[in-house]
C-alpha cells in the first residue's frame, strides 16, 4: 500500500468518527438560535421594531414602506410568545439560524460533501449581516431565507431535470414579495441568467411558467392595495431619492462593504465561488446564478441602494466557494487545511462580533470600535450625528422620550383629556408612545409619516395635541395656546433625543381631519 494510500484511508477512519454534515449543521444552528435568544436583549427595541408592531395591531394587505408578512408574523409572535425583546427577536434569532442549514443544503446540491457543507455553514455563522438579521425583527431578518430557499428549488430543477421544482421557486418567491419587494430584483435576476446560459430552453416547458403565475397570484393582494392607495411605496422611493437622503458609495467603496457585510475572511470565498460558477466545467448548468449575481450588483449599485440590499444573494455563493475549496483540498497533505480554516473563520468572527450583535455595553463598544481598523458604513447622512451606529444608536432613548409625553399628559385635566391627541413625527416615537404609551394610561399615538398618515385622525378634533419634536414658532401658527413640557431626559447613545414636548389647545387650523393631508410625510 503506497503512503498516499494510507494517510487516505487514516482520512477517512477520522471522519468517520464525526457526526454527519447534516448534524453538525443542526449544531451550529441550533447554538446560534441559543446565541440570538440569550443576546438579543441587551439594549432596547429598535425603531422599526415599533414599526412593524403597529401595523401587525393594523392587519392590512400593506403598507406605505413594506409589504404585509412580517408585520402579521410580528402580531402572530407576540399573541404566542409576548412582546418582550427576545420574544418579538424569536423569528429573525430562527430565520438567522435556518440559513445555516439552507446553504449547508445548496452546498449539497451543487456536489459539496461534509467539509464543503460545514464550510458554507461556519462561513455564514461569522458574516455580521447575518448575525445582524438574527438580532433585530426587521425585513432584512427573512429575505435571505427566501433568496436562498428560491436558489434551492432552482438548482434542485436543473440538477434533477424536475422543472416541477420551478413551481416551489414561483411560491417562495411569491411570498418573498409579500415580505420584501426587492426579491423582484433576484426573480429578475435569475430569469436574466437563465436567458444568458444553456438553461434558457427550462422556458420551453410550462413548470417555470406556472411558478410565475403562483408569484403573481400570492403578491396580488399586494399589488391590489398598492393600487388602491395610489402606489405608495413607489411614492416614498421617489421621494428618498429626491430628498437625498442615502449615502451614495464609489464602486470601490461599494464592492469593500460588501465584503465588510460577510466578512472580509469570508471574501476569498465566495469570489472564489463566484468565479467557479463562469469558469468551472462541472458548473456550467449553473451559471445563471453567477450571472444573476452580476446583474443583482449592477443594478443595485446604478440605482444608489443601500450596501445591504444585496446581503441575501451571498450564501450561495458562500455555498459554491466551500465546494471549490473542498476540491482543492482532496490531497492527504493538506487534510489539516480542514480544520485550520474553519478554525481561523470562527476566530476571525469571534473578533468582529461586536459590530453587529450587542455583547459588549456602549461603552465597551465605544472604546472597541475605535480600535477597528476600518470605519463602520453609514447609510444614511443623518446617521453621521449619533456616536453608535444607527442600528444600535436606534435602540436607545425611546422610553425617555414616552416618558416625557407622559409628563404632559398628567397636566391635561381629566375633560382634556377624552379629545386630546398625542402627535409624534416619525413613526419611531409614534410607534413608541403606541408600545410603552398604555403603562402611563396614554392613547394611539397620531403621526403623518409612513402608514400611519393612512390610519388617519383617529377622530381627534385637534383643538387638543400633545406635540413631540416640533418648533413653538410653527405650533404658533396653528394653536392659540402653545405651552412647552419639557425636553425629553439626555440618552447619550440615542439617535433621537432631546425631543421637545409641547401641550397645544385651541386650534386655529378647523378640525384635525382637514389639516391631516398636510401632515403627509412619505420620505
């Protein structure tokens, strides 16, 4: 028996010895659900979080900024599990969790075996968006399961030649854009890579034809309320871009956060797999996706969106990378190689771990994130203010600015009180006075931005406000009597703080109900 021989059949004696891919990977989600559960109440509720949990107590076909799913899982999940931070953060600690086991399975379909699939999974544990989405209740939290669940049946379709599998793609991507509409964007995306390759002959059949319909059909009730309204989404998107809101990267700088949203010891991997999906020969039925990842990038980077609208494309190639890399790692001599780069993976999240999940106290994070060799991105030019990053400098300051309102409540006499409205600005403080509102016996809170402006007036006469973050010169102009409260108490580390509050009676604008088209704020 020649030595290769011999250190091949040791190989494989030692992995025998391990679990299964398939277990391991349940594993390492099943510590990752643990991990998000036992984390994902360090600070406070973020501000789409009250968002989202508004319009699941306002059940519709949608709303002004998103479709209607994670708003009616958010209701579901609260009616089970209740409203605390780690009960409303269960879906996205789960969903997070799952795409471990997603992309361990399209790295099974695409030929990998256990290194390739516990490879894919390690490599998807440690990218920070997805520790991310597994700490926060937001749409980012489900699209990647979707993505990737759409990526799954179309590779089971080529790869089995069962163009019944388009039919499944057609259902998850139906309900993708019920969830988050920028799935459009991969649906396209796959279609353009399919017209690209060989693979453009799966739209001879009817499979492929009929999971579009089944998308059609499950976005429907969407699209019709879309209608109704008038297009509101579009509207909004019109005017973000007019208002200049988002901050618009360079190319370079665009494609450096991409690799900052994996990980950038992640980045080898999945150019690596991105590559293999033009240039592998074993591949060449799958090169639609890496086409589709070349167009998801172009567009996106064209129309000005933001770094992580394209987070969810990135396991599958995550997936194909770690199959790569398993190929070139058959030799007995670098067997090692199998546990070192796992080893450094895990090591290497372990060390930008912070940056996304809330392990460290503000202070801590303060201190560690000007030893950071990089700066962390920001989204939005307003965001430049807060010393976190916003999706941590949005989860402070909330409860002061309730309680505030709070204060001007119990000056109202008891009569004021029955036809006295509390008016906040944005739907993070509305959303806040709706949640933590009730233990200070405070009402539905009224705002013109997003969906709350469709929910109206509530039937207010508006000779009474209780107003959050306005100017007394403008309150002026609309009330005989404006009386400042207070300022809401100093939150170091919040975004929004230092809200004014201001009791206004008798108004000079008529009733609240002709005044409400003026409060219309879709941006």
């Amino acid at each position: 028996m020649s030595h290769s021989a011999t250190h091949a059949s040791a190989a494989e004696r030692l992995e025998k010895r391990f679990p299964s891919a398939m277990a391991l990977i349940w594993a390492m989600a099943g510590l990752k659900l643990l991990f998000h559960i036992y984390f994902n109440n360090r600070y406070g509720y973020f501000r789409d979080e009250f968002d989202y949990i508004a319009c699941g107590n306002h059940l519709a076909w949608g709303y002004v900024d998103q479709p209607p799913l994670l708003p009616f899982l958010a209701r579901a999940s609260i009616a089970v599990l209740g409203d605390s931070l780690r009960a409303i953060r269960f879906i996205p600690a789960l969903a997070s969790s799952l795409l471990l086991v997603q992309t361990a399975l399209i790295a099974r379909s695409l030929g990998g075996r256990r290194f390739a699939m516990v490879l894919s999974g390690v490599a998807v544990l440690i990218a920070p968006q997805y520790l991310s989405n597994g700490s926060l209740l937001t749409t980012n939290c489900l699209e990647p399961n979707l993505w990737m669940g759409c990526t799954y049946f179309a590779v089971l379709a080529i790869k089995c030649s069962q163009p019944r599998y388009w039919l499944w793609f057609g259902v998850i991507a139906g309900l993708g854009l019920e969830e988050k509409y920028t799935i459009a964007l991969f649906g396209f995306a796959i279609v353009v890579g399919l017209l690209a390759t060989e693979q453009r002959r799966v739209f001879a059949g009817r499979w492929i034809w009929l999971g579009g319909t089944a998308a059609f059909l499950i976005f429907l009730p969407n699209l019709l309320w879309n209608f109704h309204h008038h297009w509101p989404f579009l509207e909004l998107l019109h005017n973000i871009r007019a208002e200049g809101r988002d901050v618009i990267l360079p190319a370079g700088e665009y494609f450096f956060q991409q690799t900052l949203l994996t990980h950038p010891l992640n980045a080898p991997i999945w150019i690596t797999g991105l590559i293999a999906l033009f240039f592998w020969a074993r591949w060449k039925p799958y090169r639609f996706l890496g086409w589709a990842y070349v167009f998801c990038f172009a567009v996106l980077f064209v129309l000005h969106g933001k770094n992580y609208y394209l987070a969810p494309i990135y396991p599958v190639l995550l997936a194909a990378g770690a199959v790569v890399l398993e190929a070139a790692l058959e030799s007995p001599s670098r067997a090692w190689l199998k546990l070192a780069v796992p080893a450094v993976l895990l090591a290497g999240g372990a060390s930008l771990l912070p940056v996304t999940v809330p392990v460290l106290s503000p202070d801590h994070f303060i201190a560690y994130m000007k030893r950071l060799p990089f700066k962390l991105p920001v989204m939005e030019y307003q965001h430049r203010r807060a010393v976190l990053p916003q999706w941590y400098a949005d989860q402070f300051g909330w409860s002061e600015i309730v309680a505030e309102a709070a204060e001007a409540w119990t000056e109202l006499a008891p009569a004021e009180r029955q036809d006295c409205a509390v008016f906040a600005q944005d739907y993070g403080a509305a959303g806040a006075i709706d949640f933590f509102g009730p233990r200070y016996g405070l009402p539905p809170a009224l705002s013109g931005h997003q969906t709350y402006f469709l929910w109206g007036p509530h039937g207010y006469s508006g000779n009474c406000m209780i107003v959050l973050d306005d100017r007394r010169a403008r309150l002026e102009q609309l009330f005989n009597d404006v009386e400042y409260v207070g300022t809401s108490p100093d939150n170091p580390y919040a975004l929004e703080k230092d809200v004014d509050v201001f009791i206004c009676r008798g108004s000079k604008f008529g009733s609240l109900i002709q005044i409400w088209p003026n409060f219309k704020k879709w941006r």
